[in-house]
C-alpha cells in the first residue's frame, strides 16, 4: 500500500541541525524518510545512518533515499542502540542526531497494525512486527494492577481504575480482539460529560498501551543518555516529541545536560569547583508548528521541537 507522510517541522529541524556538507548525521526515526532525504540532500560529502525497527519503513525509504544519493546505510534497529550499532561501523562521534518520537502517519493509517482507535483493526500496536509483546496480550494477559499502572503513567488517564475494570471484565467474558472492542471498554468505563467532550475517549488509553508495547518510555531514556555523548564539538541533537511524558524527558535532560553546576557565591564551593556544561540549549522554549503548518497537517498539533548543542 501507498501512504502519504508529511514530515513535522521539517525545515525547523533542518535549520536546527546546523548541517555540515562532510558531516555524518543519524536519524534515530527514519520512518518515510521525510526528514532524511533533507539531511542528505545537503551532504554530498558526508554520510548518513538510518535506524527504524520497522522493516517496511526501511523498504519504503530505501527507494527513496537512493533518489539523492548512496551516502546512507540503513540500520534495523530501535534508536536505544544507537552507540553500539554505530561504533559497530566503526563511528564514535557524529555531527548531528535527529529524533522524531511521533507515530508516522503510515503506520496509523494502516489498518493492520492496530494503531487506530477510529477503525476496527487487530489489536496489534507493534511498531517492530517481529516483536512478541501485541496489544492483544497487554489486554488480555496483564493484571488490573498492571492495566491501571500503565494507563496512569503513560496515558495519565484519570479514569485508569474503571478502564481497567471495563477491561478485565470484558476479557472474562472473552478476549479483546480488535481495537473497537478496547474502544468499547473504555466507553463502558467513561461517563457522559466526558464522552461529550471533543477529542476521542479512548486516545490517552491506545497512547499508554502503545507505549507499553513498544518500551517507548525505556528505548527513550536510554536514548537521552547515550546520544549526547555521541556528538561532536558543535553537534547538535534535535529532538520532536509530541506527548506530553516525552517532552518533558527531553526537557529534563537536556537542562541537566546544560546546566552549570556550583557557585563562586556559595558556603562550600570555590570557583576551581564550578563546573561549566559542555553543552548548550539551542531554543530554550520549544519550537512549535507554525499556523500554516497547522493548517496543512493537523497531526502536528503537538509537536514540540528541542535542540541541544555541543560546546
């Protein structure tokens, strides 16, 4: 099948990576590879990794990527893995790293892989199909406990406790198959004034369980760990997010990372002991869509885009 995908802050990250035409750049989220044919386009001389641990993002974007050059490797493999699978080529530092923590609108719109809470569709949610842990078995096989952890952490839904409750009596009955029918216990579980408010009911619950399935939170923190040590003097990290748990990981790293530490006016510490940051906040507010890009792609609507630089 053919999608169409519509890179978010496209030209904002581009800017925001300072691209060198030597340089080597990775792009941590490949999926149609919106954002990496821009990069290559501008590095005739350097080079070019691609992760994705979706093989079908990888086929598509092949094809198109070989359009504007060959500077390029593709790498199958979640962005947590970055160091490892980079030094296997023998990279230890890079000029800039590129993120964009968003579902592509390929895999929300195809209706196999269990990401739409709009349409019936297996429910899947895999990102990396090869993996065994399926939203199926999030719902059909986890504890309350865990249903109503997993809802408040990472779909922070107030009405975690009935959804759960709407879910495991549901199951008892028979299992969870499709989406709808996890759209159904969510609807069972809301009241409702929340069911006449706009927006869908059941979006905080497919995000929190997506998010399980996928180790979305784990892949990202571990990702904000690494990937700063990969850059190079005056490399930058350019990260979109666009829930709400995501940005403020993103947030909070990159201040840590930015921050001085000790004072030449406190009790205990003498100037010697100030330790200046070895990195640098590009935007210290998040760069946001513009209305025009809000107008041409309603799916950006949440996007928030943070740079960090190298000294």
């Amino acid at each position: 099948m053919t999608y169409e995908h519509v890179p978010v802050l496209l030209w904002e990250a581009i800017e925001g990576l300072s691209i060198r035409p030597d340089g080597i750049y990775v792009d941590l989220t490949l999926g149609r590879g919106g954002h990496s044919s821009e990069i290559l386009k501008r590095i005739p001389d350097g080079k070019l990794y691609c992760f994705d641990q979706d093989q079908e993002a990888i086929r598509c974007s092949g094809s198109r990527l070989r359009t504007i050059g060959e500077n390029f490797e593709m790498i199958a493999s979640n962005f947590e893995f970055v160091a490892e699978e980079l030094a296997k080529r023998g990279v230890r530092k890079v000029d800039g790293i590129l993120a964009d923590l968003g579902v592509s609108s390929p895999q929300l719109d195809d209706p196999t892989r269990g990401f739409s809470y709009k349409e019936e569709e297996p429910l899947d949610m895999r990102m990396n199909r090869e993996s065994p842990l399926t939203a199926s078995k999030v719902c059909n096989e986890y504890s309350f406990e865990e249903l109503v952890r997993i809802l408040r952490e990472y779909g922070e839904e107030k009405d975690a406790y009935r959804i759960a409750k709407a879910i495991c009596s549901r199951r008892a009955e028979s299992p969870l198959r499709t989406t709808l029918d996890l759209v159904s216990c969510v609807k069972d579980a809301k009241n409702w004034k929340d069911l006449s408010k706009k927006g869908h009911p059941a979006k905080q619950t497919f995000q929190a369980i997506r998010i399980e399935v996928n180790h979305e939170e784990r892949s990202l923190e571990r990702m904000l760990e690494i990937a700063p040590s990969l850059l190079g003097p005056g490399g930058r990290l350019a990260i979109i997010s666009f829930m709400s748990i995501d940005d403020r990981l993103v947030k909070e790293r990159f201040r840590e990372l930015s921050e001085q530490t000790g004072s030449r006016h406190g009790p205990i510490e003498m100037p010697g002991a100030i330790r200046q940051p070895e990195f640098a906040l590009v935007n210290r507010k998040p760069i946001v869509p513009s209305s025009e890009e809000l107008e041409n792609n309603r799916r950006a609507a949440s996007a928030k885009l943070r740079i960090l630089a190298k000294k």
